[in-house]
C-alpha cells in the first residue's frame, strides 16, 4: 500500500512539473532552484523570490549544536521532498503546512550573525568580522529597540507566503529552546506592474540599478583584511522603514518623480526613456533635468570615487496593520548586501541625509549582520570555519 | 525635522494659458492618434533623449522649464511642451550640434518646418508619425535651445493660470513680516519662560513653556523651515546618538522633557536663555531664512502634513501631552498661510479657500472636544493638498 501511495505521489509531482513547465509559470522549474550548496549562502544574488522573512534571534543555548540543527533543516526545506515519518505515537515531525511532500519553492535560507554574537558569551570576541559594529541612529530614525539587532537573522525567502512561514515554524521548532525569536516580519515583492522591476509602496520599480554577480568579488564578498572563517560572507544591512503613504500621495506626480529621479510609470530615469537607460548625470551638473537631491542621484553618483560604494539591495515591501493616527503601517524591509559596512551602506546612507525622500520615511528597526559563507558540503554547517 | 522638500523650480511644469512659446505652432493636419497626456509626456522624454544622443557629450544642461500652452484651434485644446537650455563649450560646438540635428531629424524623415541657418539659427521640424514637434536653435555663441512640443490635445481637467515670480514673492515678504510678528510675541514668551525657570514654582514654569511652544508652533515652521535655527529651537531626540540624554538635545523640546522628568529648574536656565538667542538672531536674519517663495504653496498642507507625523504619533511629546494642543496652533499657521494666498487661490479655484477653512474650523472643534481628530485631520489635508499645483509660477 506504501509503495502504491508513493507512485502516486510520484505521478502526482510529475504531473505538476509538467503543467510548470508551460510558458509563462516559473513555479517549480527544476533549473531555478538555487543550490543550497556552494562557497556563498544562496538569497543574496538569488533572484528574489516573492515573499520573505526576516526573522532575528538571540542564542540562549549552546551555539554549535544550534548552528548544526539549523543547517540539517535548512538543507532538508531548500531542497524539499517527504518528511521523515515518526513514530505514530509522537506529534507529526512536520507541521503540514505544505502538505505531505515539501516542495522547494525556491527556498532560500540565508544565516547571518549579528555583532552581539562576538561579545564574549561564545569566546568569538577575537573572530569578529572587520567592519561589523551595532547599527547605529541616523538622521530621522525613530528606532524601537524591540525591532533592533540580534545574534543571528535568517533571511528565508520563498515563491509562496506558506513556504516562508512553514520554513520559519520548522527551525524554530527544531532549535527551540537553544534559539529565541526576538522579532521578525514578513514582506513580499509585487509582480511586475505592468512589466520590468517590481514596484514599491510608493509605486516606483525598486531594484532596477544593482551591481551584478560578476562584480561580487569587488562589492560583495568579505575582502582583504577579514578573518579568514568568513572567505565568501558579506555584510547584510536590514532596515525597517515606515512610509508616510497618505502623505506620498498628497504630493503632486512631478515632485515625487524629482524626489526619486525617475518616471513613475516607466521607471526610467528622468533624462531618458526605458528603465535600463543609465542615467547621465555628467551631462546634467547642475541637476535641471535629473535633481542634485534626486534619491537616485545621491545614492549612487555614478563618479569613480564613488564606484566601490556600490551595494546590492535586495527589497521586500511589507504593508501590516495600522500606525497611531490611523495611517496604513506599510513600507519597505530593505536589505542589502556589500563587502565593507562603512564604504557600504554606510557611505551611501550619509549621501542620503539631506534625500527629501525621507520626509516621507521613518525607520524603526534593523540591524547590522555577516551572512556567513556558504555551507560547501554535506559534512559542512553554518558557521564551522568560524566556531573552528 | 532636518529635512528639507525640493524646490521644483527647475524641473517644474507649469502652465502658460497666455500665447504659445515659439514652438507652439499650429498643429498639422495630419490624421495622427492624439495621444493622452501621460504618453504625451512620455513621447518629449523620447525625443529629447534622442536629441541629446545625437550631439556631443560636453554639450551639458543648464535649464528645463516644461509648460502647457493654449491652443487657438480647435479651442480647448493644449500643447504640452518642454524647453531644455544647453550649453556648449564653443560657438562651433553649438553650430555642430545644430547640424547633427538636422541631419538626424531629416534622415528620420521629419518634416522641415523652420531652417534659418547661421548666427542665429533656428531649426524646427514635425514628426509626421505623430504631430509632435521637435527644434533647435542657437541664441547665443555657448547657448543652443532644444525645444519638444506636443500636437494640441484634450485635457482632462482645465490648465489654471501660473502665478508671477513676483505675486509670489509678495506673499513671501507678506510671510515674513507674520512670522516677525509671531517671534516677537515669542521673545516675550521666552522671557516670561526664563523668570518663571528662574523661580521654583514647577507648575508655572510648565505652563510658560508650553505657551512659548505653542506660539512658536504659529510660525509654521514645518519642513526644516528656518533650518539651523529652528532645529536649536525645537530640534527633537529622535536621529541623536543618545536620544534624550544626548549633548546635542536642546531648545523647546529639551526643557520640555526637564520640566516633565523632574530635573532641578535652574538647570534649565542655560537652554532657556540659548533659546531666547536663537529667536533674537532668527528674528534678525528673517529676510535670509525665510523659505524661498516657491517653497510656500507646499506650506499651506505641510505644516498639517507635519501635526499627522509628529504631534499625532507623540513623537515630539516630551512630557507634557501637549499634541492636540500643539496641533491646535498648526490650525491657525495653516489658516494664516491660506489667507496669505488668499485672492491668488481664489481666482483660481473660488471654492478652494471657503472649503478648507471649513474644514480647519472642524478640525479644530475635533481638537477642542477630542473626538474625531484623525478622520477631520485627514480630510484637511486631502483638501490641502489641492493647493501647491495652483500656486506654481512660471521658470522663465
Ligand atoms: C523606503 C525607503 C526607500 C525607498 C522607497 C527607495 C526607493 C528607491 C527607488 C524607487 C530607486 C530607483 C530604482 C532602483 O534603481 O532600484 C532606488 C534606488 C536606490 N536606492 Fe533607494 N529607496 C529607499 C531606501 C534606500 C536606502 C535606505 C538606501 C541606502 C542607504 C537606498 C539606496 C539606493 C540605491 C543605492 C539605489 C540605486 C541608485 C542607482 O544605482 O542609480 N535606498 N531607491
């Protein structure tokens, strides 16, 4: 009865691969799934999938079985296939959210650590990555210390809201009682409306301009200088930023396309047609066409100084509930990726302390993290070069 | 509130109902779709950007103005329009440009309109694809003018007369001397603030200091207004390293959290009496700190816009719970700064000005009796919101 039950359940997932591989759906392409294996974490340059999880937790217990129990789930959940059954007598090992067969969804699990986990409690003090410090306050931030920090922050990403939450219920249980949640919150990307990058909540294509894997060595992966454990890491900025959204859209179409620096609708930068075209802003010194101010232009000036201050970011809007006053809580998770936390986010945060875009933002929470190498092997976990 | 919202004055669309610029000829005959006003607009991008491909990299802007004209037939209609200023680096580079142009625009097979070569030449040709209208001319050895402008269309809605630079400027001097008003009611404020600080009766210093907030709150100084000045004289925690207890925290709002959080009254006195320099040098320097004219239409909702964001989510409470109260005199900056628009609002959109006062007076019975301040405060600034683009004054 067994074997005819998994027949099928064979039949079954053949069947859908096939009606995947229409045009048009992307769901459960063989191809695309990222490889949970490999020398850097998969979600960083990963196409981003459509919804997300940031989910940070302190270590209350002991770190290298908790580390070792997280990467045998996450190489399990990433790669999908038929939870083991337990005994019958035992609640079910798998909480059914996804059914009987976890499929992969492309799933990604990307594991950072925050800079409280090098602070003494693991003996890690002397193996703390460069440029990794506690964020900080900017300009305009309102921080809520409920939604900063962390030891660790699992990025989980997946096409599906239910893989995301089935993924984050399933680690938490397994690490349950070593790791604790300390806050998370889920985000999505929209589809593309009606064509290109997804749009934020402002409604403006968010993710057209980032630096591309090939130039990963240069902007992304831990550098010179770093200890040797992290060869393939790279620094993770999070930021939860609020958008003031009634007010956004009591401004009038020009202003907010001179805030950003590009059309609304097609995403362009203000001086050309098509989203791809690059913005000149040599031929435009004094900022009549594309602002001085523009949120584009201070971001990324496009100079040669200015070059190696390139990041990745990796966005998720998220949209919950209600702020005091009665306005939508709504916003963006941003989250990006870069070799250096200083000539990094850092540098470009500073160029954005006078963006007149942050009238309409507030950010409330985040943290600085390193995503840990990649997991290489079978034999290999997070974290092995680092606890040594 | 360190933030300041763009001056759109270079980038601005505005509206000239009067005659059409030079490039507003009529438009052709040819049977073309007319296109809506987004693709419109979306076409000028086009043929700028493939303007400003066909000439050389050191050719750099100086100016763009976009507008919409009135067009004589058929009446009703609209050309939307856009003038890009550029420099080049000689006369020849200029006259070069003129000529890549014109082969440009010939090979694609646009029609010539205009061809005065030389000096000052002038080229304008039609797309005959579409109607739109595309030209270059050289005013000057280093100044070349690219103009795009649209056939006539249909306009969903009526385009408002601009407002003169120099209408606009009235109403700034007018703003200025409010605000001169308001800072010397504040002086006085201040110095009643400091003898009560002086003293040892908490509940009075308490009362002097939300007086001086309040007063100060009149000034509408929403926006990063007033810049340095009004971030010493009610600059908040929220952004500094250490928040509350950060070196940095001081004016207003820093004496308002002592007088709150039980901190002895004479260590209050310095941040009193730096306040008080800090009105004496604004009030001094209000010609210079006053917001630029084409920033004050975009007052007449922000200071609102700023009550929701700061007063309504308590992050500039200190202690006292003064939001709705402070919320309060946001109404009467907001009413000033209308009125001070006043006969330019209302030949533009007569009902505009009765409507949102109407509104202000309900938002302010909500304050009064707690009770329905958010909705009343969300329908006045949607109300508001109508003003800026009724207020923009033409670039040239
Ligand atoms: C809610 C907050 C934010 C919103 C709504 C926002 C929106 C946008 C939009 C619409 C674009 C243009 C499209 C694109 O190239 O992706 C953009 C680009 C960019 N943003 Fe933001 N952004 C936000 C926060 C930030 C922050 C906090 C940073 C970094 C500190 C940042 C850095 C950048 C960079 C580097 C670019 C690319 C510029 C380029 O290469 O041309 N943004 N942002």
């Amino acid at each position: 009865m067994t074997v005819n039950r998994r027949d099928v359940l064979k039949r079954l997932t053949v069947g859908a691969v096939a009606v995947a591989a229409l045009p048009g759906t992307q769901l459960g392409k063989k191809d695309d799934t990222p490889s949970f294996h490999g020398p850097h974490q998969a979600g960083i340059f990963t196409p981003s999938q459509r919804n997300a999880v940031f989910a940070a937790f302190d270590v209350v217990g002991s770190l290298r079985p908790a580390l070792q129990t997280l990467t045998t789930r996450a190489r399990f959940l990433t790669t999908g296939g038929e939870p083991p059954a337990g005994p019958i007598t035992a609640p079910p090992a798998d909480n059914g959210v996804l059914g009987p067969v976890v499929p992969a969804d492309r799933l990604t699990i990307t594991v950072s650590v925050g800079a409280s986990l090098f602070d003494g409690r693991f003996g890690l003090a002397a193996r703390k990555p460069l440029t990794l410090t506690t964020m900080g306050v900017f300009p305009g931030d309102a921080l809520d210390p409920a939604w900063c920090h962390g030891d660790l922050l699992l990025q989980i990403c997946a096409d599906n809201p239910d893989t995301v939450h089935h993924a984050l219920r399933d680690i938490a249980r397994a690490t349950r009682g070593s790791l604790l949640l300390r806050y998370r919150r889920a985000g999505f990307l929209s589809p593309p409306r009606p064509a290109g990058t997804p749009r934020n909540l402002l409604g403006f294509k968010d993710g057209t301009s980032n630096p591309v894997e090939a130039e990963g060595a240069e902007l992304i992966w831990a550098g010179a200088g770093e200890p040797d454990w992290a060869a393939g890491g790279s620094y993770q900025v999070l930021r939860f930023i609020r958008m003031h959204t009634e007010f956004w859209d009591r401004v009038s179409l020009a202003e907010q396309e001179a805030i950003i620096g590009r059309r609304r609708d097609s995403g362009a930068p203000l001086d050309g047609v098509r989203e791809l075209d690059q913005p000149d802003y040599e031929r435009d010194p004094s900022g009549v066409v594309i602002p001085l101010d523009a949120h584009i232009r201070l971001a990324n000036p496009r100079t040669a100084e200015t070059a190696n201050s390139r990041i990745l970011r990796r966005p998720y809007n998220y949209d919950d509930g209600m702020v005091p006053g009665g306005d939508l809580d709504a916003g963006l998770i941003f989250c990006a990726y870069q070799q250096d936390l200083r000539r990094g986010f850092e540098a470009v945060q500073k160029r954005l302390a006078e963006d007149p875009l942050n009238d309409y933002l507030r950010p409330f929470g985040g943290g600085y993290f390193f995503a840990l190498p990649g997991v290489t092997s079978k034999e290999d976990w997070y974290g092995r070069a680092l606890l040594g | 509130m360190v933030n300041f919202r763009i001056t759109l004055l270079a980038a601005a669309t505005v509206v000239v109902v009067a005659a059409a610029g030079a490039f507003v000829l009529a438009p052709s005959e040819a049977a073309t779709p007319v296109p809506t006003e987004p693709e419109a607009r979306a076409l000028i991008d086009k043929y700028r950007t493939d303007a400003i491909k066909a000439i050389s990299r050191d050719i750099r802007y100086t100016e763009a103005i976009s507008t919409i004209g009135a067009c004589t037939d058929p009446p009703g209609t609209y050309s939307i329009s856009a003038r890009y200023s550029l420099m080049p680096p000689s006369a020849t580079a200029g006259a070069a440009a003129v000529d890549a142009l014109r082969k440009r625009w010939t090979g694609l097979g646009y029609d010539l309109v205009t061809d005065v070569p030389g000096q000052n030449s002038q080229l304008l040709t039609e797309d005959p694809a579409t109607g739109f209208r595309v030209g270059i001319s050289q005013r000057a050895a280093s100044y070349l003018r690219l103009a795009v402008s649209s056939p006539c269309l249909a306009l969903p809605y009526t385009p408002t007369t601009p407002v003169l630079p120099e209408e606009q400027a009235s109403v700034r001097e007018a703003y200025q001397q409010y605000v001169a008003g308001v800072l010397d009611q504040l002086t006085r404020d201040v110095t009643a603030l400091r003898s009560a600080v002086a003293g040892s009766d908490r509940a009075k210093a308490r009362a002097a200091w939300l007086t001086a907030q309040l007063t100060w709150d009149r000034v509408g100084a929403a926006y990063g207004s007033f810049g340095a000045y009004a971030d010493a004289i009610d600059g908040l925690p929220q952004g500094l390293p250490a928040g509350v207890r950060d070196k940095d925290f001081a004016g207003l709002r820093r004496i308002e959290y002592g007088l709150w959080h039980s901190e002895a009254l004479g260590t209050l006195l310095p941040l009193v009496e730096a306040v008080g320099k800090q009105v004496t040098a604004l009030r001094g320097d209000l010609p210079g700190a006053t917001p630029a004219a084409v920033d004050l239409p975009l007052r007449v909702h922000e200071i609102l816009e700023d009550a929701l964001r700061f007063h309504r989510t308590g992050r500039t409470d200190m202690g006292a719970g003064a939001g709705l109260a402070e919320m309060a005199a946001d109404v009467d900056a907001t009413e000033a700064l209308l009125d001070l628009f006043g006969s330019l609002l209302d030949e533009r959109r007569p009902e505009l000005r009765p409507a949102a006062h109407a509104a202000l007076e309900k938002l302010r019975h909500a304050i009064a009796v707690r009770r329905d301040v958010d909705a009343d405060l969300g329908g006045v600034l949607e109300l508001l919101a109508q003003a800026p683009g009724l207020l923009e004054v033409t670039g040239s």
